[in-house]
C-alpha cells in the first residue's frame, strides 16, 4: 500500500488571460521510505504539483480542481476542509521551500521557530520543546547547535537556514516531505552537503520524501523513483537509473541529451528548439509533439497520452509516447 | 586583437561604519572582494572563470569591463591601463538576469540602434536598420524581433538580444556574467551554441562567469577557479578536469551531480564559505581543506602544476 | 499606441475616459446648447428653478447656471493641469537627478524636499498667496512652489530601484551620455507612478483650489470657478439649492473621473512581464 497515491489531480491558476490547468491529469505513487523526484523545465507544473498536495498556494489565485490525493491512514487530502488540511500541514506532510531566507521568520530567532512547530502541534512543556529543538539542530549536523538556537536567520549562511528549515520540517517526525527547489538557491558544495541530509535524515527515520528540481543531476543523486514533467503532465515515471540511463520518451531522451555535462567539446549541443505551450489553450493530444522530433499524426489526435508500461522497458518504468508499444500486461 | 590582462588586481568594499564603532575607535573594516588576481587573457580563447558565491567572480568581470575601479593594481587593455569602459566599445559585456538586462519600455530595434547609432553615427537611418537586421540574424533572432517590447520575448530570446547588443559595437572581448544561469538546460543550450560559433567564426574572445562546472567544461578553452576572491587554479579545461590540482577544484567537481550515476561515496568538504571579512595570512580555504598542515598558514603564491596550468597550493602536483 | 489601447480595455479606465470625454464635448458644444452668457446679469430673472430654458436654474445675478458651470470646468479643469503638470515636471527632474547622481546631489534635494514638506500644504499655499495676493496667476506660483515634493519623492524611488538593473549596467558598458540615460531610458520606467498619482492629484487640486476659494485667496469673483460657485451660493442654500448642488456635482463628477482614469492608468502601464 502506497503512502501516497495521487489520482489523476488537476490544478488550475486563474490569469488575466484565462484559467491554466497548471496540473493536468497527474497520478504517480510514492512508497514508505523512497525518495520520489519530480523533474521538468519552468512552467511545467511541478511545483503546482507538490503545493496541491497541501493546498499551499501563497495566496495565489489556485485551487484544486479534480483528483484525489490519498494520504495512507489520513484520507484524501483534496477534499479535506481546510482546517482538517491544517493539522496535516507540518504533523503529518512537512513543506520545504526552495528560498531559505523567506521561509523563516526574519524577526524571530531560530530556537523559537522550531520550538513553535512542536508547541503547537504537541501537547509539551516549553522547556521540552527547547530540548526537542536542539536535539534537531544536532540531527542536521549544525554546529554549535547552542549558540545557533539564539540566532536570527539574517546571520545563518544560506546553507545553514535550509538546515533550519529541514529542521523544522522534521520536528514532527512527518510520514513524508515535500522538497520543492531546496537546492537550487545554494552553491554547488552546498548542495551537496544537504542532499546527503536528506537521504541521511530518510535512511534513520524512514520519511519519505517528494523531491522538486529542474536538475537532473540531483534527482540521480539521492532519488530512488521519479517522473518527467511537461506542460501540466507527467511523460515519463520510473526508477531513477532506468529513466536516466534508458529514456524512452522523447521529452526526456531530448532533455538529456540537451545537457552539457557529457558531451565532447567539439560537437554541438542539441538544444530542444520551440517553447512549452500554454496553458490556457493546449495542444490537443500530446503536448510536446509541436517540438517533437518523432511527431507524427496520432500525436495530436485523441487525448492526453496515458503512462503506460511499453515494450522494453524495466518493471515500473512508464512513458507517454503513444509511439512506442505498449507491452500487455495483465491489469 | 587587443590584450586584456589583470596585473595584481584587488577591490575592496570598505564597509559603512556605525556612530559606536567609531566612537569606540575600531578600524574600518572592508570586503577584500578580489585580492591580488594575475590573470592574462588569450585572444580568441574561451576563459572560464567558476567559483562560488562570494569568490568575486562578477566582480572581476565588472572590473575587466571597466564598470569597477581595480582599488589594487590595474588591468591593462591594449596597453593602457583601463580607465572606464572602452570608447571604442571593443569590451562588452552579457548580464546574467534576462527579465532586468532589457529596457522594458523599448522595442528590441530601438535599442540595437541606439547602440549602432553611438558607435557608427555615420550611418544613415536605413544603413543602421540594415545592420540591426544583420545582427539579429547572427544571434538567429527573426527580423520581426525587432519590432517586440522584451515582455513578448522568451528568456532565451531575451539573452540573444543581450548578446546581439554586445555584438553592435563590434567587440573584441565579450564578458558574459552567468548568461546562461537563469535559463532552462533546454534553452541553455542555444546560448551556449551561439557563444561558442561567435567565437569560431568571428574569432570573439569570451570571458564565460559561471558557477556551473558542467557548462565550463564544456564550452571554456582555459578555467580559472575563484575562492574567496583569489585565483586558486588556472588551466587549460582538459587538464583541469581530468587532473584537478587544488584541493578546493577537486571538491568542487566532486560536489556536482552527475546524471550517469548516483552519489560519489567521497565526502563532502565541511563547513561553508567562512566570514568574508575575516583577515586571514596564507591559504583562505585553509579553514575547510582536508590536507591543511602548518605550512598553509603562510602567505600562498601560484605555481606551475603542468606544462600551462597553475595552482595556489604548495601541495599540488609540481612540474619541473 | 498600447498604452491608450490597454487603458480603453480596463473597465475603470474606459469610464473615466467617456466622463471627461462627456465633460469636453459638453464644454465645447455649450455655446451650441445654451444660448446664455455667464456673465451677464439679468435680475429680473434671479433664483429660478431650473427649468426647460435655464437646465440649472439661475443664481442671485439671474445668470445661467449650467452655462457658469460648463465655463467652470474650462477654468477648473485649467487650473488643476497646470497645477498638477507643472509641479510634476519639476519633480520629475528633481527625483530623477536625486536618484540617479546619488551622494551629495541626492542630500542636497531631499533636504530641499523636507524643508518644503515640512509645512502643512494648505499653510504653505495659503501663506503665499496672502503675501502675493488673491489672483490666478499667484495660485498657480503658489502650487509650483508646494505641489512638486509628492513627484520627486516618487520618482527619486524608482528611480533608485531602476539605476540599479542590468539594462542601466549595460548602457554604462555602452558609455551613454547621462542626459540620455536619465531621459531615454531612467525616466520612462520610472514615470508611471507619478502619472497614476497624478490622477489623483488633479482630483485633490480641483478641491483644494475649490478651498482657496472659499478663503478668498484663490480665483475671483466674476470667475466662474466652481469652488467660487459654491462660496457664492451658501447665502441663498434655502432658496435656490440648485446654486450650489450643481458645482458640487460637478466636482464630484470631475473628482470620479480622473479616479477612474487613475485606476486604469494603473493598469494600462504596467509592462507585462
């Protein structure tokens, strides 16, 4: 039994120009203890994605539009009132957002912060709380735990807020964590030493994690399954070596094949030439055949391409291209 | 062709002093953002320069462009020690935000001729036209481009138009601070193509700012690599990453994520970027470096590690 | 040009624009539509109702009411452009040179802008035009001295906010002359907040120079001026309500319109994306 099934969820953003159904007919699994990246270009929906799980849109004029999201042991968190969604923001799901500096509370200093997750949603005296802070800091490898109790985000590196911010995001010993960007605003080195504290951090307490990231590099770091992302829809689902060392949708074999890091100085890169479609008024059929390279006219008849299972690919590998054959498997 | 060199190159930022440090009598302190930098730049060549934040890396380009005064030294352009960005507009430069390098309020034609307009003012109205046109097709940006407002562009339109502005003047040197930074790996990829047939083609020498190994390796002839406002190494790209001299370059190309495979099993560096402000004598990435003895504490110099390459540790591999 | 396009397709900005439309047509077809002089006295015909051969009634003097307030808005509306748009001119520039030289420049114009801001409005204007006496022309020297602090305040900070972009950054590489950076490409950025607040702006003129009327220091009686209209009318309120009901509705009228065009302003000039 997943710990998390999501079913065929649907998003929209309203805009001067019309609704954008940022999600699109998005369904994917994630397992107890895995590590699920989600991976796509600006636009794509992903971090729509992750914000519907909780329903966190900033104020942003979003909501929830179909589908379900099912909570193991909690329920469908779409259609949960708003103060039952609550309880299950930071207890059961924890948030990490991807700026460290404007996820903390400028004007409060760290113990505080992390000591008001738990007071609020634990029944503790405040001077256990304290000690459950400080006993967080240790397990994200802070140093002077002590001393950094008493201070404010403004004087913390950038990599230690986000040590803060997972912190916090674990006081309450969720079942799952939803990363979106966490990285991306830190240097490289940093970035290293945080990912490895993510997948530390799962490995001792068997959290699983939801991983947003426009980098494919760190979604083959630390991510056990992932899925592709484009113009609202997942392309491509499946564990992180099959999908990356064996693409099969051309989104991701052209994603891929785009990055420079293996190419040989003297040949060209291949950009993938045109821009995403909108979302308000989408291509029929599938979305990425306008810039496909293997287009063809069943591309943009019917409906959205479904993920399914298609000849050659490893068990749990699932691509969209209606192009490749789908291999029979028994329901 | 003219030569850009950085002779002994230092900037610093003194900081604003409250009315108590004053009164107390403490000394001003300042941000040493670039400290001592020697660098030579090759004409025709790529020159990387990466680092993290804080290393001075934008700094330095700004200084090499003639948009920052060198507190320390000078950098000498075509012999005369640079006072100001070049009259004759042969030091341009690419910025890295496409959403804020553009004048929102003019078309794309209007601003590509108002630069045609400074540097050529001979040309007549239909001549400048003409060659506004001919530069939008070297970026591979269709003639209608011109007549759009930048808020109809995407961010890779955008970052052509940048680099077709820098083309006007007709530039010798081009300094790219992260232009390829804030734009999907998809669209990074016609930047990178576009810079790198500008240089084949047209023999543009590039300065290429980045914190992106990968892009380094890819698209830059020589690397620099930057910490803490000093260059650490300095070597022809292959070298630098088949062979990694300095002990933070190697860190740093361990530190970056490759899509073949999962996680090296090396640790990571601990600790992060120390205070800035913090004097230190010797070796500035003494504080993190696995290989840190007494030695490092003294004051750090270059030295040749291979046939071109240099590097500031005095335990690197050595050539004769 | 898009601006005017994207105001008409605000539904603020489109109302304002067919009011104020409304108002000059009615301005300008009022010799067509009443045959009445503002100005000449007729008391055998003082204090009537309005009626089908005087719209507005008439006052006291027995002139037209509806001609002295179409007259008024010529004046009215006179006033507060000059009023407002001269003042922004000059806190236009003033901004824009603050922010863009910085340093001992920049001091030296804010500590202006304090010393002038440091007085109450009402006590500045009032003071000036005591000393220079009640005409139009002082109102209006009145006003340039007062009204231009809001502007450069404004534009001081954008263009703060705009000297430091990458475009800016470019045109230094470029070594633009600084006229031309401060006017070409400094000032169309950072101009819009100052043209939304000068909507408002006008709204608050009209109104303000409507109270310089009503202390005698503003424009002069046989001005048509709708703040004057309404001082005149406060004697005869029992009698002929009407004298002062149709300037006021006037104002307010004029007051919506610049609101609305304001709102729409607003909308119409941001620059997507």
């Amino acid at each position: 039994m997943s710990l998390l099934s999501i079913r065929n969820l649907q998003t929209e953003f309203q805009s001067p120009s019309g609704i954008a159904r940022a999600v699109d007919g998005v369904s994917f699994d994630v397992e107890p203890g895995e590590i699920f990246g989600i991976v796509g270009e600006s636009g794509c929906g992903k971090s729509a994605t992750c914000r519907s799980i909780l329903r966190l849109f900033g104020g942003a004029p979003a909501r929830v539009a179909g589908g379900q999201v099912l909570l193991q042991g909690v329920g469908d968190l779409a259609a949960m009132p708003e103060r039952e969604l609550a309880q299950v923001r930071g207890r059961d799901v924890a948030f990490i957002f991807q700026d460290p500096l404007t996820a903390l509370n400028p004007t409060m200093r760290i113990g505080k912060q992390i000591a008001e997750v738990i007071l609020r949603h634990r029944k503790v005296g405040r001077a256990e709380a304290w000690a459950a802070a400080l006993q967080l800091l240790r397990d994200v490898h802070v140093t002077s735990p002590e001393r950094r109790l008493d201070a404010y985000p403004h004087e913390l590196s950038g990599g230690l807020r986000q040590r803060v911010v997972i912190a916090m995001a674990l006081a309450l010993r969720p079942q799952l964590i939803i990363a979106d960007e966490p990285t991306t605003a830190l240097d490289v080195t940093v970035q290293d030493q945080i990912l490895r504290l993510l997948r530390e951090r799962r490995d001792s307490l068997g959290t699983s994690i939801i991983l947003v990231t426009h980098d494919l590099g760190v979604v083959s770091q630390i991510c056990d399954r992932m899925a592709v992302m484009y113009a609202g829809r997942l392309v491509e689902t499946g564990r992180v070596r099959d999908v990356l060392d064996a693409p099969s949708h051309p989104y991701t074999k052209a994603l891929l094949a785009a990055l420079p890091g293996q190419i040989s100085r003297d040949r060209e890169l291949t950009p993938i030439e045109g821009a995403p479609p909108s979302l308000i008024s989408p291509p029929p059929g599938c979305r990425f055949a306008p810039r496909c390279a293997f287009a063809q006219a069943r591309c943009i008849d019917g409906g959205p391409p479904p993920l399914l299972p298609r000849a050659g690919l490893a068990p749990g590998h699932l691509d969209a291209c209606v192009l490749n054959e789908v291999t029979h498997v028994a329901a | 062709m003219s030569q850009l060199e950085f002779h002994k190159v230092e900037r610093h930022f003194p900081v604003k002093r409250g009315l108590l440090d004053t009164l107390a009598g403490r000394p001003g302190i300042s941000l040493h953002a670039v400290r001592g930098v020697d660098l030579g730049v090759r004409p025709g060549e790529i020159l990387g320069i990466v680092g993290e934040s804080g290393c001075g890396k934008s700094t330095l380009a700004r200084i090499g462009v003639g948009l920052q005064p060198a507190d320390g030294g000078a950098v000498i352009f075509d012999g005369q020690p640079l006072d100001g960005p070049d009259p004759a507009g042969r030091l341009q430069m690419v910025f890295q935000d496409p959403y804020s390098s553009l004048n929102p309020r003019m078309t794309i034609g209007a601003q590509l001729e108002e630069v045609v307009a400074r540097y050529q003012p001979r040309l007549s109205r239909a001549e400048r036209r003409t060659r506004v046109q001919g530069i939008l097709a070297e970026v591979s940006l269709v003639p209608e481009t011109a007549l759009k407002f930048p808020h109809a562009l995407s961010g890779g339109q955008r970052q052509r138009v940048s680099i077709a502005r820098a083309l006007c003047p007709g530039p010798e040197i081009l300094i790219a601070d992260e232009p390829v930074s804030a734009l999907d790996a998809s669209v990074q990829a016609q930047i990178i193509n576009l810079l790198k047939r500008l240089n084949r083609d047209k023999g543009l020498t590039i300065i290429f700012i980045s914190h992106d190994m990968n892009v380094v390796r890819y698209l830059c002839d020589r690397v620099a690599v930057m910490y803490l406002g000093e260059i650490v190494e300095l070597q022809e790209s292959a070298d630098l990453f088949a062979a990694p001299a300095h002990p933070y370059t190697r860190a740093l190309i361990a530190a970056v994520p490759d899509v073949r495979r999962r996680q090296a099993l090396a640790e990571p560096i601990a600790g992060e970027i120390p205070d800035p402000f913090a004097v230190l004598t010797g070796c500035r990435f003494a504080t993190r470096c696995p290989l840190v003895e007494a030695a490092c504490h003294s004051p750090q110099s270059m030295r040749p590690t291979s046939p071109t390459g240099l590097v500031r540790c005095w335990k690197a591999p050595a050539t004769a | 040009m898009t601006v005017l396009k994207n105001l008409l397709r605000s539904p603020a900005g489109a109302l304002g624009l067919l009011m104020l439309a409304l108002t000059a047509a009615a301005t300008a077809l009022t010799p067509l539509l009443s045959p009445h002089d503002p100005f000449a006295l007729d008391f055998a015909n003082a204090m009537q109702s309005p009626s089908a051969l005087h719209w507005f009634g008439t006052d006291n003097f027995g002139r037209d009411v509806f001609t002295r307030v179409m007259a008024g808005a010529v004046y009215d509306l006179r006033l507060a452009l000059i009023c407002v748009f001269g003042p922004m001119a000059i806190g236009v520039l003033i901004g824009l040179a603050a922010g863009y030289f910085g340093g001992r420049v920049d001091a030296a114009l804010m500590r202006l802008t304090d010393v002038v801001w440091a007085f109450p409005f009402y006590v500045l204007v009032l003071a000036i035009v005591g000393v220079l006496g009640p005409s139009e022309t002082n109102l209006y020297i009145a006003f340039f001295i007062v009204n231009w602090i809001g502007y450069a305040r404004i534009v001081r900070g954008e263009t703060l906010l705009i000297a430091r972009m990458e475009f800016i950054e470019a045109t230094r590489v470029l070594r633009y002359g600084k006229p031309r950076v401060m006017l070409r490409h400094i000032l169309p950025n950072a101009i819009t907040p100052a043209l939304v607040y000068s909507m408002s702006d006008v709204v608050l003129t009209v109104q303000a120079v409507a109270a310089m009327s009503f202390f005698g220091l503003g424009v002069q009686p046989p001005a048509p001026e709708w703040g004057l209209l309404i001082v005149e009318s406060i004697d005869f309120m029992r009698e002929a309500p009407w004298m002062t009901i149709f300037p006021g509705l006037a104002i307010i009228w004029i007051g919506i319109a610049f609101s609305l065009l304001g709102e729409g302003l607003s909308t119409a000039l941001k620059p997507k994306g």
